[in-house]
C-alpha cells in the first residue's frame, strides 16, 4: 500500500500562510489524497481532500503536483486553534485510508 | 447529525477481562472502521466493515474481534489482552468513494489500560 512521508514538525507565526507539505511517490492512479488534523485528546478531523486537480475549502486549500508524487495543505493565515498534528492520507479503492507520521504544527503568537 | 459517538470514553481492565467497545452514527454511512492510536503515534488501521460486512483485516491479533450487528453500530471486543494494547482506539465512519462528502467522521476514541 503507498505511503506518506511529511515532516516531523513545522512552525508558523500567526497570520501568516503555511504550507505543509507530503510526500508520496507511490501513489497509485485511483488514490485519493485527504488531509486530517487532530487536537490533543481528539479524534482526527477532515481539512480537504482532492484527486489531481487543486481544491478549496473554507478551512484551507491542496495543492497537488502533476506527477501527484507530492501535495501541500496551505493554510492561508494560521491561527492559534489552527496548532494541531496534520496528517496526509491516501485512500484506495478498498475503502482503507492509511495515515501518514503527521507534521505537528506549532503556531507562534 | 455529523457525531460518530464511542462508549466508554475510558476503559481500565485486566489481561484476563472481557470488555467491548461500542461505536454508533447515524448519517447512514455504510463504511466503518476501528484504528487503534499509541500515543504520538499516527492511527493504525484495524478493521474495515463495508455494508456490515468485514472487508478489512489488517493482521490483527484475535483477541480483537469486530462486529457490526447493524448499519449504525459497530462494536470492538477485547479478551486477553497484553499491556501494550493500551492505546486509544478510534472508531470511524464514511460514505463510498467518489460520493460527495467521501470523507471520515472520527469519534473522540476510547483511552484504553490494560493491567
């Protein structure tokens, strides 16, 4: 199954962008790629999702490369509620969303 | 109602117990799935039903045993567990693929201890 691979830890300041970004090279054709974040002592929560076109939503935007071998989540001005374990996740065919070890986001008041 | 809703939200028991966990939604979802959680860890994918049959088994041990007597229920039974069972484990639900809203409603999990 294709994996995802995103860094450790990422800071930002407050209201300013942040682009977290993952890799994942083995990403087959019908793979969707989704985006979850989860605050302490909470279950994950969908940000955004996409296939190969770029998307927005009210929370952030994905920004997926023409190969799909990578993708960022921008959030376009970070807040404090906005610290949390991002997750990048693909899923396949067979209803199986595999999460990736996670970027935890510190944001700088 | 967008809640995917676990019972018990802690559960303390001892390697020789049995216990369940239970997992209920009501957005008519037909997809659903157990993930288990260590801490500072990403979840683990367990178990996946898909129309109230197991679909997905990803090589987990017996003394984990799903169940999904119904569309809106989902439940976990524990026996025998190892002290390194401890975790939080997550239930989960979905649409089908390429539907809108195709995306994964979490409950808040149950922080499971295991003396």
């Amino acid at each position: 199954d294709a994996k995802t691979t995103q860094p450790n830890s990422m800071e930002s300041n407050e209201e300013e962008p942040v682009h977290l970004p993952c890799n994942h090279s083995t990403i087959s054709g019908t793979d969707y790629i989704h985006w979850y974040r989860q605050l302490p002592s909470q279950g994950p929560e969908y940000v955004i999702h996409g296939l190969t076109s770029n998307v927005n939503n009210r929370m952030a935007s994905l920004a997926i490369a023409e190969d799909r071998k990578s993708s960022t989540l921008i959030l376009h001005r970070a807040t404090l509620r906005d610290a949390a374990v991002y997750y990048c996740i693909l899923r396949n065919t067979g209803n199986q969303f595999y999460f990736g070890t996670g970027t935890s986001l510190t944001v700088i008041p | 109602d967008t809640e995917v809703t676990q019972t018990p939200k802690h559960l303390v028991m001892g390697m020789t117990n049995k216990k369940s966990l239970k997992c209920e939604q009501h957005m008519g979802h037909r997809a659903m799935y157990w993930y288990k959680q260590k801490a500072k860890k990403p979840p683990e994918l367990m178990f996946v039903y898909s129309y109230e049959k197991l679909s997905i088994n990803e090589s987990v041990p017996s003394r984990f045993s799903p169940e999904c007597p119904n569309s809106s229920l989902l439940n976990l039974h524990l026996h025998a567990l190892q002290p390194e069972d401890s975790a939080l484990y997550l239930c989960a639900s979905s649409r089908p693929r390429g539907t809108a809203n195709e995306k994964l409603f979490f409950g808040s999990g149950t922080q499971l201890s295991v003396l």
